[in-house]
C-alpha cells in the first residue's frame, strides 16, 4: 500500500503524540523517531514503558550494553513528562546478571519513581535483588504488581508511605511477617490487595485492617506444620473475598457488612483447627454469594453459622459439609454441586428449609451412580424447585435413566416438566426442530402423540425429499396428508416446501399433490407459504389466491409452467410478495398486484413477462420495491407504471422498455438502477426513468451500453450519496445533475477521456467531500486530475488500484504520485 497523506500528527502537541506513542511496543515508538525531527527523542517522553519477554529475549553480547544505555537515557531523559506506566515482565531479566551486564532494575524503579510513575508491574524471575526503598515511599504510584517466582525474600523497608496506592497484587513471593504487615498498614487507601501463591516466614498475624478495601484475595501457602498464625480482617466496605489456604489457627473477621460474594478454597493440617474454620465462615456470615471447595474434609463437632443473605452457592467436595450448609442456608435460590467419594448415610435428615421455601435451581455435576439418592432426596423435598439440570457422565447415563423411570412415583415425569406445558406451548417448541425430529417426539409419551400434527411450522427441505425411494415415497405422502388435514390442528404459521426433488416424483405413479398440500394449509389460516418449484409442471390452486390469512407468499418457479393467476383474486392481508424465476402473463400479473392492498414489500427476481403493455403497480402501502424483468429482445413495446407515495426503497434491473411512468415517489431513500439498452429509441424513456425517482438520497446506477445523451437528466437536489458503475459520458451528466452530491463512488469502463474538459459542477465546489474510485487504470489519470483540481471541500479521495498485476499497479502508483503530492487536499489514499 502506497500512501500521501499531510501530516497532520506532527502539528500535534508534544503531550498528544506522546500519548500515541504510549500504545506502540517500545521499539515502534523509537523507530518513530526517524519521521522527522520534530519525533527526534520524543520516545523519551513517552507514558508507558514496557519492557516484555519478546524483546529482552533478543538481547546479545554485542547489544546488551546498548540496550542498558537506552534504557538510562529513555527513563532520566531531561525535560521528560510524567509516567504512566512502567513495566517489565520477562524470563530472561536474571540470565543476564552475571557480573559483567548486571541490569540496574533497582535504578530503573528509582528513575520511574522520579518521574511520578502511577503504574509498577514487574515480574522478577530468579531475581536476587531486593526493591530499593524509594519504591515504597512514592505518593504518586497508584497500582503495583509484583511477581518474584525464585526471587530474593521479599523484604519491606522500614519507613512505608504509599498514601495513593489503590491497587496492590503480589504473586509468587516470600514475604516476612513483620515486612508484610508493615507494607499493608501504609496503604491508607488501598480498593484492590492480592497475595497469590506466596509464603509467610516469621509471621504470628496477617494483619488487614484497611476502611477502603473492595476486593482482597489471599493464595497463602504454610509448610506443614507451620500453620500457627491468626489472620485478622477488618474491611467493612470489602465486597469480594477470596481465600485460598490451608485452615490456620484462627481467624478474626470482623466488620465484613458489604461482602457480596466469596469463593473459599480451604483444606485442613490438622483436625485442631475444626473450630478456626468456623470462625471463617462466622466471619464472613453476610455474604450473598459463596463458592466453597473443601479439600480433604474432617467431621465437624460445631454448626456454621446462619448465612441469612446467601442466595447463590456453589459447593465442591465432600457431602459432609453440603448437608450442614443446606441447614444453614434458609434463603438459598440457586445450588450447584460437584460432590466427591459419596457416603449416602446422611440422606435421610430432615429437610432443611431452603428446600421447601426458596431452591428454585439446582445442578449437580459429574453425576455418577452412587448419587441417585441425593437426587431422589433433592426431588423429594424442593416444593418450589423449577429447574434440575444433572450432568451425566457418559457411563452413568443409562442407570440414571432407568432408577428415575422405575421408581412408583415417576421420577422421569418430574422431570419432564415440559410435557405439562398447554399444548400450544409445546406445538411452538417443536416448530424449531426439523420435521423428521418433531414426529420423533411422538414417541416421548401419549401427552406428545399426535402433537406434530399441530405444529406452527412445517418444512419440507431438499434433505427430507431427496431422500425419498419408491418404497417409502406413498408413506411420506400419507404421512403429509395427516400432518396438514389432521382434526382438530392448531393454526399454522408457515409451509414451507423446498427441494430440487419435487419434480423427480411427479411420474404418473407417485404424483405428489402440491396442491392439495397447499390447499391444506390454507384452510389451517396459513400465515407464511415458501415453495420452490424447479420444473414443475402444475399450476396453483385457485384457493391460495383468496387466502384472507397469508401475510408473506414466496415463489420460484424455475423452469416450471406459466405462472396464472385466476380471474378471483383477494389476498387483502398479504404484506409480502416475493417471486423468482418465474413467466407471468401480463393480466395475471396486473391481476394479482391490483388486489394485494396492504403490500408492504414486492419482488420479482430475474422473471419474465408475456403478453403484456403495462406492468401496473399503485400500492399507496407499498415500501419497498424490486423489479428484475427478462424482455425478449424485440419484445419491449411495455410500460412500467408505478404510484407508490410511500416507497423507500426501489431496485429495478431489466433492459429499457417503451415508457416509465413513475409518479408520486416522494418518501424514496434509496435507489438502485441496473439498466441497459436494446435500442437507441429508449434513451428519452430511461430520463422519464430518472425523473421518477428524483427525490432519491442514496443512488446507485449500473449503466451497460450505454448510448449518447440528446437530453439532460433532471436535477435530482436530495441526492447526497451516488455510486457509479459504467462509462463516463453519463457520470458527467450526473454530477451536473446532483448539486448537493457529498459521496461519490466511481467504477468506469472504456474511459475516453475527452469530456474532462468541462465546465466544474457544483457538487465539487460546494459539497462533495468524498470520492472512492475502484478498479483504477492509468488512462483515468486526466479524471483524477479533474477532481482535485476541481473539488473545493474534498476531505477524502481513495484509488483502488489493487485490481492490477504487481507491474501495473506499480506504474499506476508512480503515475499518481507526483499529482497527489502537488494536491492540497486533506487526504488522498492509494491502495
């Protein structure tokens, strides 16, 4: 791609592109430099610095010391503005501290302090430093995160103040109780505290006592043994709480009024600390939402608190604990289970109240055999249960299937929920399944026998009919039968039969009876009928024509006899009328559109008409319009007449014909027009064409054969928005023709190039801002010329050249350059 584009960016203020360059990788912002010398060091000034495993992992011996100087000179740059963001995350940070290139980390933090930084992330691999000082003492930091995996104990200095800190994340690190507690207690306004996957050492409290705290995750791991510590908590506006740890020696939380959700991944050193786990679970006693995996479970001897707000609770572990947190519970609405290594002896206790009062959803993972009794107790006593959603093992499927059947009381009909529901209900469920799958049904139970018979949506696809033999083709046609004449059906909602198939079966033997099929949807108040005929040698019935219910009719006729319409004709609910590849007479069709009163949408695609001096459409309802007409050659003495008030959309694709007499088109959005020529005669019918649309905003003309012009277009003053397809000598009569013309869209052919001389429209000079031309070729160079010369208020002009070979873009681009560097408009694209 090939670009001239005025450079605007550079005029920018420093800050600004500064600000751009922040969203490059680090190297992309320094080879900016090079693009003028207003970007010369301005990558010093940059926002965020963010040094990653792709480009430490490229550092050699003959370039790591470059490397070092570029980074002391990005971050102590004078005149340099604040930091944003300084990060440094990479594997290979510790290969290279082996005396002779030691990176200077501790002076990098310290230069990104000096600099107001709000945002440290390190990630610090096998490193064996410790963090200098200053990096705890700086006001402006707001968010830090800190991955030492292998690193150097994690030590906090004596003197803490980080007064604006609001996010902390520390991960994979050794952390000294005395150092820990005193980085937690310095950080006055802290929203966000997360310690994963780190260690304690020389710790007898994890102190948290901070008003401000949202969110807090604690991922501590205690060597067995060494789990004799208290971990106190003191956060009232504290909203989510995540715990993941072995059960310590006791736990002091208090004041957790805004808990909102909490997942607890806990397991036990030792059975002494039964008693600490419930002070846990006491602790954070108001939480709406709770996710509990328990590993390795102990009996308990005490009772878990009462948790009044829990609502949502997802448990995972052993069913020892589940039944003590049902109790517990009186609230619960939603209950998800994976349960492991299931006794069964402690499912005959008395139900706890959530069941019977509030448990509307449960769902019970990787179902195995040895938990029908859960599932029986579950369905047993939920009063108020309406969803039981069980995921099956594959092995276990079956043995579910036949203890929920084989039990007195039906477990499968709880189940089956469904098949309560009112017949109609039901007959809209089984509208979505392909026809083959709702008979299926039938098989469910007696409520389901039959019930295909009422379904809203019969499709008859290419798939179902092709796969029809002589053996089973009298079934399917007994079997259409009963489905569409059926006692007592419901209506129907569409009938739709598709399939190059039809035709193969009509022999004489096995005729299909299309139109008692379509007769038979009729009479259920059809609403919707879709038929594909290819080589189809039948007409319609009559009835179809005087269906009161039919809001949408689609018709293809491919190859199929003349399409007639009878002389009674009153389709006065139809707001659709689509029809393709079909032969109409003229008075049928005439016939037809003259009593469709309230159609909204017509279509007729690539048809063709017979016998006919007008095609008639006056439909005041009328909104959009597609008209794709096949004339004979020699055979084009028609008129076209159309009055439609409240037409939007008109697309019309045929040959010209005798006359167009397009009145009343005043609500007209958008026009698409496809035409060309059989004779020289119609050149003044296709400007009557033009005329009728001429209150059009978006047109987009595709002009064939085009022959020259003896009379002018009329002004069409709304249109904004033209795409143009053909040659040139009529696209210069439309730009004179759309004064206020903003977007032009251009693909010539056979360019002659000798009207460019001509007087400039006024769309170039007053409104058109947009140009796209497509399919550029060299001999079209004097046209762009013109249009820039000529457009006052151009913002945009873009050449597609990429049509072309390799060698002729190439020249194209060459060509057009040394023109579109002399232009003075805003922006010119080549691509």
């Amino acid at each position: 791609m090939a670009m001239y584009v005025e450079d605007r960016i550079s005029n920018f203020p420093d800050h600004i592109r500064c600000h751009i360059l922040s969203f490059l990788p680090i190297q992309e912002a320094v080879r900016a430099s090079i693009i003028s010398t207003k970007w010369r060091n301005l990558f010093a000034s940059i926002s965020t610095v963010d040094f990653d495993t792709y480009l430490l992992c490229g550092l050699t011996d003959r370039n790591v010391d470059s490397f070092k100087n570029f980074v002391d000179r990005l971050l102590k740059f004078p005149d340099q503005l604040s930091l944003d963001c300084f990060r440094l995350r990479a594997d290979e940070i510790a290969s290279w501290n082996d005396g002779d290139h030691d990176f200077d980390v501790s002076g990098w933090i310290c230069a990104a302090v000096c600099r107001g930084v709000k945002e440290i992330d390190l990630y610090l691999d096998h490193f064996c430093h410790t963090l200098p000082a200053l990096l705890f003492t700086c006001h402006s930091l707001r968010t830090l995160t800190l991955v030492a995996k292998d690193s150097k104990i994690f030590e906090v200095p004596s003197e803490v103040c980080l007064r604006n800190l609001k996010t902390l994340c520390i991960t994979n690190s050794v952390l000294v109780g005395d150092s820990l507690n005193r980085l937690i207690s310095n950080c006055h306004v802290l929203e966000d505290l997360a310690f994963d996957e780190c260690s304690v050492a020389n710790a007898r409290e994890i102190n948290i006592q901070i008003p401000s705290l949202k969110s807090l995750y604690l991922d501590f791991f205690f060597s067995i043994g060494d789990s004799n510590y208290v971990v106190v908590i003191n956060a009232p506006n504290l909203v989510y709480f995540r715990y993941d740890s072995v059960i310590v020696k006791g736990y002091n939380l208090s004041n957790m009024k805004s808990l909102q959700k909490a997942e607890i991944y806990i397991w036990f050193d030792s059975s002494n600390y039964e008693t600490s786990a419930i002070h846990l679970f006491q602790g954070i006693c108001n939480v709406r939402s709770l996710r509990l995996t328990i590993h390795e479970v102990i009996p308990l001897t005490s009772r878990f608190p009462i948790l009044h707000n829990l609502i949502e609770f997802e448990f995972f572990g052993k069913e020892i604990w589940l039944v003590e947190f049902l109790h517990c519970a009186p609230n619960l609405k939603t209950l998800t289970v994976l349960l492991q290594d299931v006794a069964g002896t402690r499912w005959n206790i008395d139900p706890p109240s959530c069941l019977s009062f509030h448990l509307k959803k449960i769902k019970i993972l990787d179902y195995t055999t040895d938990m029908i009794e859960i599932v029986r107790y579950l369905l047993d006593n939920s009063k108020v249960l309406e969803k039981l959603i069980i995921k099956v093992m594959l092995p276990h499927i079956s043995y579910l299937t036949m203890n929920m059947s084989a039990n007195g009381k039906s477990w499968l009909m709880d189940i089956d929920r469904i098949s309560n529901f009112p017949d109609h209900i039901r007959c809209h469920i089984l509208s979505f399944l392909p026809i083959k799958e709702a008979v299926r049904t039938s098989i469910i139970s007696t409520k389901w026998r039959y019930l295909f018979a009422s379904i809203s949506t019969v499709v008859f696809d290419t798939y179902l009919l092709c796969g029809l033999t002589d053996r089973n083709v009298d079934s399917f046609k007994n079997f259409v039968d009963r489905l569409l004449k059926f006692p007592d059906q419901l209506s129907l909602d569409c009938f739709r039969l598709s399939g190059d198939e039809i035709a193969s079966w009509n022999d004489g033997d096995h005729d299909f009876d299309v139109s008692g099929w379509i007769c038979g949807a009729v009479c259920r108040g059809v609403k919707e009928i879709d038929l594909y005929f290819d080589n189809f040698c039948h007409t319609l019935p009559a009835l179809l024509f005087t269906c009161d219910s039919l809001l949408t009719l689609t018709l293809t006729a491919k190859g199929s006899k003349i399409f007639e319409v009878p002389s009674e004709v009153c389709l006065r609910n139809l707001k659709t009328l689509c029809i393709t590849n079909s032969v109409l007479v003229g008075d049928s069709l005439n016939r037809l559109i003259s009593n469709c009163h309230v159609l909204e949408d017509l279509t007729f695609d690539e048809c063709s008409v017979a016998y006919a001096r007008e095609i008639n459409i006056q439909i005041p309802s009328l909104k959009s319009l597609y008209l794709d007409f096949f004339f004979p050659i020699g055979a084009l003495n028609y008129v076209v007449v159309i009055n439609a008030p409240n037409l939007v959309y008109f697309r019309y694709d045929s040959i010209v014909v005798k006359g167009y007499s397009l009145s009343n088109m005043k609500s007209l959005e958008k026009a698409e027009i496809c035409i060309w020529f059989d004779s020289s005669n119609y050149e003044t019918s296709a400007t009557h064409l033009f005329q009728g649309i001429c209150n059009v905003r978006s047109l987009r003309l595709n002009i064939h054969e085009v022959i020259p012009l003896t009379s002018r277009f009329p002004i069409l003053h709304n249109l904004i928005e033209f795409e143009f397809f053909g040659k040139e000598t009529w696209l210069v009569e439309f730009l004179h023709c759309a004064p206020n013309l903003k977007t032009l869209t251009v693909l010539l052919q056979d360019v002659a190039g000798t009207r460019w001389n001509i007087e400039a429209p006024s769309c170039l000079s007053f409104h058109l801002k947009k140009i796209k031309i497509s399919d550029y070729t060299t001999d079209m160079i004097e046209i762009v010329r013109y249009l820039l010369d000529n457009s006052m208020v151009l913002e945009k002009l873009i050449i597609r050249v990429n049509a072309m070979n390799a060698t002729r873009a190439s020249k194209a681009r060459s060509q057009l350059l040394p023109l579109l560097k002399s232009s003075k408009k805003g922006l010119i694209v080549i691509l």
